[in-house]
C-alpha cells in the first residue's frame, strides 16, 4: 500500500503554494534568504494575490516568515525546533519500520533496494539538495509501506520542515556516505523481519542525524555571534 504525494492542482493560490515549495525543497530559495512575492508572482506567471497567498500560508506552516515592512523569507532551523522535529521523527520512523516488517512483500523490498541504489549514487562528490531528497524519499518508501496514511502524512511535514530550513553548504560528503551504510543496514533488518535490530538501526540513524544538524545550527548561531561581536568592536573603535 502506498501514499505517494499528490500534485496540487486546482486554485492558483494552490498552485503558487506548490511552486515555491518545490524551490525551497531545491534550493531556489535558501534558508534565510529574502523572497519578494512580486517577483514570484512574475516567474509564476500569475497575478501578486496567489503569490501572496501561498506565502502567507507557507508562514502559517512555519515555512516562512513575515517580518513588518521587511518581507518575507524562508525560515531557518533553531535548536529547539531540530530537537522536536527529530524527536517526532523517531517516534514516527519507529512506528514505520516495525510496521513495515509486518506488512511489507518481498516485491516491495525489492523497490526499497533500489531507492538504495539511488541513495549510493547519489552520495558520490558533493552532498547537494538532490541528495538530502534522495535520502528522504528512502524513509518516505518505509512510511508508505508501513500502511498509515495519518502517519505517512505527519512524516512528510516533518521531514519537508527539516529539508526545507536545513543549510546544505556545511555538509560534508562523509555524511551522505554514513547515511548510505545506516540505510543499508536498516534495509537488511527490515528484509531479515528483525524488528529488534530495525529499530536499533533507524534509532541510532535519526539521532545521528540530529546530531549532526544541531552542530550545523550552533555553528551557524556561533559564527552570527561573532560577526555581531566584531561589528560591536569596530563601532567602539
């Protein structure tokens, strides 16, 4: 049983919303950066009230925000939010790999190894966009096997929330390689119907993870600091 995710169609203001997600999944928009919905409007090719619409929806969902008489702009992660949104994501991914042990056919093992195939191919040269997507559709896959559709949809937003404001320009190829082997190794519990070990491995996947984007954000937050601190000096001066 699958989920796969719907293309919105319909309104403008859907399509819109649609849209400037997939640039901030593809890094079109970056964490932090300034989007002028005029602009977007414009490479839309529709008028400015979907445009602005879709952003104001988008900051409803912690996507974006607006700030008065500044505009809007894609949102960054803070640790607090990294801590709960990994904390979610273990309860679900948990959930999902037992599930799918029970649920899963050999034929749908058989397509999760290739999305790992997918996933090594990916982590050669630099880690970019396409790699963190590559890699969440690998959970994604588990989820869809897992036969939940509210908890399939509740992963989606969390891991959506965690590309979309994650930077990538700090992530070291090593790290899509670990991702790679812990995958396999999940993948090899999940065909073995070892639950024990499956949730061990996707356990120790996510914290991984998290660790390693909370370092991210804090090595952000310290070089802000800094710039902050010089800029103090030098007006002192």
């Amino acid at each position: 049983m699958g989920f796969p995710m719907k293309k919105t169609r319909g309104t403008l203001q859907q399509r819109a919303y649609q849209r400037i997600k997939e640039y901030i999944l593809n890094s079109d928009f970056y964490p932090g950066q300034h989007i002028r919905h005029v602009e977007v409007s414009r490479a839309l090719g529709m008028s400015r009230t979907p445009a602005r619409e879709a952003m104001q929806r988008l900051v409803e969902e912690g996507l974006v925000n607006h700030l008065p008489n500044r505009g809007y702009f894609v949102n960054e992660m803070t640790v607090r939010e990294a801590e709960e949104l990994y904390e979610l994501r273990e309860i679900l991914e948990v959930f999902c790999v037992q599930q799918a042990i029970d649920k899963s056919t050999n034929k749908q093992l058989r397509e999760l190894r290739q999305l790992l195939d997918v996933y090594k191919d990916a982590t050669n040269g630099r880690v970019t966009r396409h790699t963190l997507l590559v890699d969440r559709d690998f959970h994604f896959k588990i989820a869809q096997l897992a036969g939940n559709e509210t908890v399939y949809k509740l992963l989606v937003s969390v891991l959506e929330k965690v590309i979309m404001k994650r930077n990538i320009e700090r992530i070291a190829p090593l790290d899509a390689k670990t991702g790679f082997k812990r995958h396999a190794m999940i993948l090899k519990a999940i065909e073995r119907r070892d639950k024990r070990q499956a949730v061990q491995q996707i356990r120790e996947h996510i914290r991984q993870g998290k660790m390693r984007v909370l370092e991210q954000v804090n090595r952000k937050n310290e070089f802000r600091l800094g710039r902050a601190a010089d800029g103090v000096r030098g007006f002192l001066v």
